[in-house]
C-alpha cells in the first residue's frame, strides 16, 4: 500500500501541502490537467524550487486575475458535484469543504447552508486544496498520516477582523478529529483552516512504518528565523511484525556481573585456592592475570564473572578469603554459545567430548581434558594422541 507522511515541524498551509507533493517529483502538468476539470478561469498555478536555509524545497503560489466573489457551501458544492473531476479527487474535496462549512456553522452558530467562505472560497484557496486532493490521487496515496500539528500564537486578521492564532475555524476543525496539536515556536498562524480540513478529512495523526521511497518538501511565502515550511515522505507501508527476526545474538544476551581486586601480597597458593572456591560456589568462571601496581610491586587482580544475582555472596567469599580491603564491579552484557555433552570411543576408553552451538549448528568440538589426561597416563600415551583420537570418533 502507498502512504504519504505529511511531517508538519512548523505548521501547515494548503500551498504548503500541495508545494510538497509536487517537489515528490509529480508532473506540474499532469496536475494542471486535472484542474482543467473545475469550472475557474483568471488563475495561473505558479510552482518553483526555492532554498530557505539551505534547504531547497518547493513553493506555489495561485496568481489570480480581477476580483473573485464570495463563494457559499453551496456555491463550493455544486461548483465540485458538477466537475469531471477523477472521482476520488471529488470526494475528497468534497469531504473537505464540507469540514470547513460545519467548523464555519459552529463558529459562527449559522446554518450550514449559510456559511459563506471569504478567504477560503477565493480561487488560489479552491486550487490549493483540489489540488492537494487531485495531486494524492495522481500518486497513487492509498493512506495518508500526519505528525503533531504545532500552532502558532499572537493574532491574525480575517475578513472579521483581528482574531487569536490559530484561527476558532482551524481549532473546530481539529477538535472534531481529536488531532494532537503543540505549542508553536513561531508568531503568528502556523496552521490555516485549509491545512487542517485537509489534514482531517484523510490523515491519521500517527508516523507510519513505511518503506521510504521520496521526499519533498513545501515552503510558506513568510520568512522566520528557522524553516518555514513541510515535508511529505512516500513511500511503501509494511507491517513491522513481518519483518526478519532480530538475530540469535540478540535474543541469547544475558546480563553479568565482573567483579576485580588487587593483590599484591598473596602467595600463588592463596590465588589457586580462591579460584577453586569461587568457581565451587558459582562462579561462572574466575582467573588471574599479572600487573604492576603503585610503587612498582608485581601483583595479580584477581576477577570472577557471578550471577547479579550473587553479588553479595561472592563479594564475601573474596573479602574473607584475601588480603584485599576493596573490591570494584561492573554490570555487562554476554552472549554464551549452547553445548551439548556427548560420550565417544577411542581405543583406550571413553572419552566426553563438548560440542558447540550457534543457531543449532555444531561450530566447534573439544574434547573434556580431564578424561584425556586419565587415559594418557594409564596407558602411556602421549596427550595429542588421546586428544585426536576422539575427535575423529
């Protein structure tokens, strides 16, 4: 399925909307086309690439030509029920505008029928918003989405006057659907009437999982000091749960904790027995390595990996059993191959040999030393012989 993204960072405009879907790539003819089918002369669609802050984008601006009348709800409906629109394009301009006269109606308390449309019923505001639907449909949209709407502060003037940003029409418009909305960085009106009866009547306020395929972006005539405009990203829906699993790696992670200490006046026999002890009691493994510590003293730090779990019990054991006065630890991650045990005969007995895993498959194979070394010195033999022989069994 095709979807579209309308990312909104500072606000939308229907020019806003319509500059972004165009910069995608789409034909400004074939849109030209398709707005042949309304019924409006005296207008000229003017699209350009331009750069604000670096950043190249579309803009449109609807030149118009003479005085346009004040169009009503009625006048809009019939003007779009009469066209040779595609009809999808239809419907969703209709829908549109329909939103618009029920938030106008509810605003002003009149009739639906009797809501006149000032600003929003001239010609570059018609263009604007069949030209956002037309466009949609010309890229094949199935589904269309939309981020958080930011909304502007301060005033703005209507043919009623001076009236708060955003517009009452454009909170109307947004109360009906629920739209998730955000305090504006900017003066002014970030969000027009037209942007979000658009917006309402086909986006799902929600970022899509999508394959992204284009983007493009749609600027406002303003200037501010940060990127006044848009942009729509297209591309292919997906359903994130069908996507390949996450690797084993991942899922066979497990934390641990590394304890360490140094010693500096143990003897070899101290360090061998506190080994022993602690792999006796857990310890997933324990070993000692040489260093040189303060005032040029050879040492050893003593370290073993334990269950978090454990901390408190193997932190004893070392405390009690050293001469240290202080231990460190930190908190990792590991990943543990799986192991199978298995028995097999050489000419001199048996031997256990320990097989590794990875993803179900045998990646390595070591035979048990301890069973080695028994039947190397019953029978006489050297090691690597014991060694080999069960390998090859």
């Amino acid at each position: 399925m095709r979807v579209a993204y309308f990312d909104c960072f500072h606000g939308a405009a229907g020019d806003m909307l319509l500059a972004s879907l165009l910069h995608t790539g789409l034909k400004q003819a074939a849109l030209e086309e398709v707005l042949q089918a309304l019924p409006l002369r005296g207008y000229r669609l003017k699209y350009q690439q331009v750069v604000q802050h670096h950043i190249v984008g579309g803009q449109v601006e609807v030149e118009v030509e003479g005085e346009q009348p004040s169009r009503t709800w009625a006048d809009i409906r019939l003007l779009l029920e009469t066209s040779s629109l595609p009809s999808r394009t239809r419907a969703w301009a209709l829908g549109t505008f329909q939103r618009l006269a029920r938030a106008e109606a509810k605003v002003h308390n009149v009739p639906i029928e009797e809501v006149h449309f000032h600003e929003i019923g001239a010609v570059d505001s018609l263009v604007d918003i069949v030209g956002v639907c037309a466009a949609l449909d010309l890229l094949n949209i199935e589904k269309v989405y939309a981020s958080v709407l930011p909304l502007g502060r301060g005033w703005i003037m209507t043919q009623h006057g001076l009236l708060p940003a955003p517009a009452p029409a454009t909170l109307a418009l947004l109360a009906e659907v629920n739209a998730p909305v955000e305090a504006g960085l900017s003066e002014g009106e970030l969000l027009t009437p037209t942007a979000a009866a658009l917006l309402a009547e086909f986006a799902t306020f929600e970022q899509p999982s999508l394959k992204l395929q284009q983007v493009g972006y749609g600027f406002g005539q303003r200037s501010y000091p940060r990127l006044n405009g848009l942009r729509v990203w297209l591309g292919e829906a997906f359903d994130p749960s069908l996507s390949p699993k996450p690797p084993k790696f991942e899922q066979v992670k497990e934390e641990v904790v590394e304890i360490r200490c140094n010693l500096d006046d143990s003897t070899g026999e101290v360090i061998a027995y506190v080994i022993e002890g602690l792999l006796k009691i857990g310890a997933l493994d324990a070993w000692a390595i040489p260093l040189t510590m303060k005032k040029g003293r050879p040492g050893i730090q003593l370290s073993c990996l334990v269950p978090p779990a454990s901390l408190e019990k193997f932190a004893t054991f070392i405390l009690c059993e050293t001469s240290t006065f202080g231990l460190r630890w930190q908190t990792m991650e590991r990943v543990v191959a799986d192991r199978k045990l298995i028995f097999v005969q050489t000419p001199w007995g048996e031997v256990r040999v320990k097989q590794k895993l990875w993803e179900g498959e045998i990646i390595a194979r070591n035979p048990e030393y301890e069973d080695c070394a028994a039947l190397a010195r019953k029978h006489g033999i050297p090691l690597m012989q014991v060694y080999e022989a069960a390998l090859r069994s």
